[in-house]
C-alpha cells in the first residue's frame, strides 16, 4: 500500500463529500481515485477488492484501507486532532453519534433515493415513483425535525462549531436543497437558519460537486 493517502469514490457521492471536507479541515493532503456510483464502476472487479459490498468511500491511509465514512472521519479526528471534530464533552460526543448513526440508517435513503434521485437522477432507481417520494418525504422530515431538536439553540448540531454530524448531513441535504421539494424540508423550524451557517462554510463550499 502506497504512503500517499488515498480516497476512493466520485465528487458527486455525499459521503465521499463528507470524508472531502474532513481532510480539508485537517490539511490532509491526498489523491482521490474517482469511482462512479452512477455508471456502476463501484460494482468492478477492482473496486470490489476494495469494498466487497461496492460502496464508496475506501480511504487508504497510514497503511490500513478504511471503509465507512463515520470509521474514516473518527480516525481522521484522531489522528489530527485540530481542529476538533468531535464535541469533547461526552454527553454532545453520544449526541454526535447519535445523530450520525440517524443519517446513515434513516436520512440517506428517504433524501437521496426518495426525494432527490425522484428530481434528479430517476433513470438510475428506475423512473420517478411518487410513493416512494412521498415516503422519503415524511421521513425525511420526521429525522430532521429531531435533529432540530436535539440541535436546540445552538448553532450547530452539537454546539458552538461544527462536527462530523453537521458534515454529514450537509452534503445530502445539498441534494434535496436542488429540488422542488426543498422549501416544504427547510421550513423544519430551525434548519433554514442551519443550512445558512453549513452551506456558507468554505470547505464545505469547495467541495461541492462539479456536474460538468
């Protein structure tokens, strides 16, 4: 395995993006090797070795492949600890993991397969279905509605500066964001004023993806 740090996956996958901002945040530089969900490189021979249930992101670095973006980016936080990713409070830490492990269980499909493959990209889940959207839709709302609420008054889902949580939901909430849809999601109380402060941050703004 090479010393250079290595990320595997397309600009245009949330968690990819995710992984993105952290390096950036931590000044980690690394080559990127894309790997296209939608042309269905993810299932190749070649990347298959590397994830075998042909996800994306991998990460190769300090000679170990990390797969999972919530692995990649704790190790990451760890690795180089500043700026902080993780609240140092435990009570907010449990808060962080709670809200990340929400997004990966109930935020991605309803946002991305439900509400914005239905806009967007129909063709690659099989052509617009509207019941799936509107499943996408309720729990969609359901899952932000708590993440509002355990965001509170704060600024940011678990405090005063933003932590993985917030960087993993901003990526797929950019996709709903582009959508017809996005004015019923923003009007969550509290997640306009959130989407303001992430979607104004600068790596999060140099990450965006690049649709040619």
């Amino acid at each position: 395995m090479s010393d250079t740090v290595t990320l595997y996956g397309f600009d245009g996958s949330t968690f990819v993006r995710t992984v993105r901002i952290v390096l950036a945040k931590k000044g980690i530089t690394y080559a990127q090797v894309p790997v296209n969900v939608l042309t269905g490189e993810t299932r190749s021979a070649e990347h298959l070795a590397r994830h075998p249930f042909g996800k994306v992101p991998v990460l190769d670095i300090d000679g170990m492949r990390l797969r999972e973006t919530d692995a990649i980016c704790r190790y990451l936080d760890a690795r180089n600890p500043e700026p902080s990713m993780i609240p140092a409070d435990a009570k907010l830490a449990a808060r962080m993991a709670e809200v990340t492990g929400m997004i990966c269980s109930y935020g991605y499909g309803p946002m991305v397969g439900g509400i914005a493959a239905y806009h967007l990209f129909p063709d690659f889940v099989g052509g617009k279905n509207e019941q799936t959207r509107a499943d996408g839709l309720t729990a969609a709302k359901t899952l932000l509605t708590l993440i509002m609420e355990i965001k509170g008054d704060a600024p940011y889902i678990t405090g005063d500066v933003p932590s993985i949580a917030d960087y993993m939901l901003g990526p797929i909430l950019f996709y709903v964001s582009l959508t017809p849809d996005a004015g019923e999601v923003m009007a969550i109380p509290g997640l306009a004023d959130w989407w303001e402060k992430i979607s104004t941050d600068a790596d999060f703004v140099a990450s965006a993806p690049n649709f040619g």
